[in-house]
C-alpha cells in the first residue's frame, strides 16, 4: 500500500487491528476469530477448544475499539504516512482465560475441550498502542469483559448456528500442522 500510494502520490496511514471481535461477524466460521468460535459453541451446549496448553496470549480487540481509531486517522493531520497498532495494550489475555471467561457469561456447564497444540503457533501476540494513545490521543473504552457479553449477548440474540465448512482449506500441504477440528470439521 505504501508503495502504491507513495507513487501516485495518494497521502495514507495504515491501521494494524489485533484480533477483531463483536457483533455482526460471521460466529459460524470454524476458522476465524475465537472469541465468536468459543461463545457459539458454549450457546451450542458444546466445549469451547483450546490448543495446546492454554497459555497463548492475545490481544483481543472490540470492534467499537478498532472502527473509532480509524476514523481519527482519516482526519488527523499527524496521520498521514504512519501506521498504528489498534486494539487494547496490555499483555492481553489467555486462550485458556478466555475460553473460562465464555463459560462463565453464557451460563455452559462444559469446561474446556483440550486438543493438541498447533505447530508453529505464535505464543505471545500483544498490540502495543503507545503511538495511537500518544499521536492520536485514542485509548480502547471496551474492556475484555463488557465486550465478550456483547459478543455473546448478539450471538444468543441471532441464534447460535452450526459452524459453516462451505469454503474448502486454503493450506492442505502440510496436513500435520492443521487442527483436526479443520480437517474433520468437529466444530
């Protein structure tokens, strides 16, 4: 993109969001975004899955906390040329944390489905947003929490749904380093 627009001479800035989440996505995808997998399978009457043993962190962003920021940047003039990392700072959260916290907010009696870790699975990912706070003057409203029962809130609303498998996997080269609950469709 930089490339792009630095030839045509279009002024840009690039948003980096961290791991998006809350109402309107697509809950039934079995490959995409954790906190929606988790809260559709406990409203299913299903365990949340966690790979491995739990302790991955991430940086979980509500999507109030990620659309916000980017309009400041489409204005601000201390925008332009510069990229800023979107989402909550901290050290983030735990996939086992996480899965416990869903439980806890849709009233599941099932504790935690354990499966295999995934190889080559990034252990740490958290969103340092000092440049959006400092240039931007945007600090995240939405705690872990608030946002995860709005998430939840939505997808009881809509109706929990059977995960939809209608796309084909992209990566099949490399069968031992794809989540069973990928190749077996057992979401």
């Amino acid at each position: 993109m930089k490339c792009l627009c630095d030839l045509h001479s279009v002024e840009w800035c690039i948003a980096v969001p961290h791991n998006v989440y809350g109402p309107g996505q697509r809950y039934w995808d079995p490959f995409r975004n954790v906190p929606a997998i988790m809260a559709n399978r406990c409203l299913l009457g299903k365990a949340p899955v966690v790979y491995g043993d739990g302790l991955q962190k991430r940086s979980l962003s509500y999507i109030a906390d990620v659309v916000e920021p980017m309009l400041i940047m489409a204005d601000h003039p201390a925008a332009a040329g510069e990229v800023f990392n979107v989402g909550p700072g901290g050290e983030g959260v735990t996939i086992a944390d996480l899965a416990w916290k869903i439980i806890a907010f849709t009233g599941a009696v099932v504790p935690p489905e354990y499966l295999p870790g995934r190889p080559s699975e990034v252990h740490q990912a958290y969103c340092s947003d000092e440049k959006t706070r400092a240039v931007l003057g945007y600090e995240s409203r939405w705690d872990l929490d608030a946002g995860l029962k709005e998430l939840i809130g939505w997808i009881a609303q809509e109706g929990p749904r059977p995960f939809d498998y209608h796309l084909p996997l992209e990566i099949t080269r490399t069968p031992l380093q794809i989540p069973r609950t990928w190749t077996e469709r057992t979401m």
